[in-house]
C-alpha cells in the first residue's frame, strides 16, 4: 500500500463519515445545541456548523497546497449556502453568534463534503513522495510540510465529526459508525 492510498482511505472515511452523521437530520437538529451545565459560559457547536467547518478547512488547505481554487467559490456553494460570512471565512474564530449563522439543509451539507473529498483525492492521488516533505507553511517554527498539513487536517476533520456523531447521539438519533 502506497501513503497516498492511506490517505484517500482517511479522507474518505471523512467524506462517509460526514454524510452520515448528517443524513436525515432536520435544520433543527442540525442547529441543536446541548445546554452548558450551570455556570458554564461556553456553547457547544452545532453539528451542521461542524460538518461545514470540516468542510471548509480541508477545502482551504487542500486547495492552498494543491494550488487549486477551493471548491466553495469555484463550484457555487457559497452562493447555495448564501451564508452572512466572507467567502474566505472558514469558521476559525467564530463567535457564537456567528456559529448561529452557518445554517444549511443536510443534503447541501453533504453536496459540499462529498464535492470538496473529490478535488482532495484529486490531488492526493497525483502527488509522490518526495511531496511530503514541500514546505508548505514558514509561519511555524518548524516549518509545516505537505505531509504534515494533510495529517493535520485529517486529524482536524475527525475530532470535528466525532464531536458531531455525538451530539447527533445526544439527540437520540443514530449514526452508523463507518
């Protein structure tokens, strides 16, 4: 097995993944959000929030390190979502109040995830190994490196739909693990 196939099998767990958890949920609980305990000032994310935010990063920095332009501009969604966000915003940062605006339909959702995972293995599938060690990044000490980047969101992109599976789960809806 080559590390490119490992990778398109990571991000393709994402993109299944990710539809999953928000297959057949109503707005209402994609904007669902459990109630912090007493003297709590935090507020948990929404699952459609997360799942557009998974959405975003890989497609941001795929794209960046692909040289492509990202899916959410060239393909029209940020037109279809027509969110109250910059085009570039990717949700880091976001306040609350923000958080709040990232409304979407669920099979939007997933149109999104699953256009974004087809330019990412796009990508993967082209690139060798002496890839990997690109820098892509000098704002880190130390420099972050293609592979590095892609593991980082990788990893982003599951905390993110782990935090969605569960709180589909709080809502008593299952998911199917996949």
């Amino acid at each position: 097995m080559r590390f490119n196939d490992l990778l398109v099998d990571g991000f393709t767990r994402v993109v299944d993944q990710g539809e999953n958890i928000v297959d057949g949920l109503t707005a209402e609980q994609l904007a669902w959000t459990p109630a912090p305990p007493d003297g709590v000032r935090a507020v948990a994310n929404p699952i459609g929030w997360l799942v557009w935010h998974a959405a975003r990063v890989q497609d941001d920095h795929v794209a960046d390190v692909a040289g492509f332009p990202q899916v959410w501009t060239a393909q029209g969604f940020v037109e279809q979502f027509g969110l109250p966000l910059e085009p570039a915003d990717i949700g880091f940062g976001h306040t609350a109040e923000q958080v709040r605006t990232v409304v979407a339909e669920a099979p939007l959702l997933a149109q999104y995830l699953r256009a974004v995972h087809e330019q990412t293995v796009k990508y993967l599938v082209s690139i060798d190994d002496a890839d990997l060690d690109r820098i892509v990044d000098t704002r880190w000490d130390p420099p972050v490196t293609l592979g590095v980047r892609l593991v980082s969101v990788l990893n982003d992109d599951t905390q993110h739909l782990g935090q969605a599976a569960y709180l589909r789960g709080l809502q008593g809806v299952d998911v199917a693990l996949v």
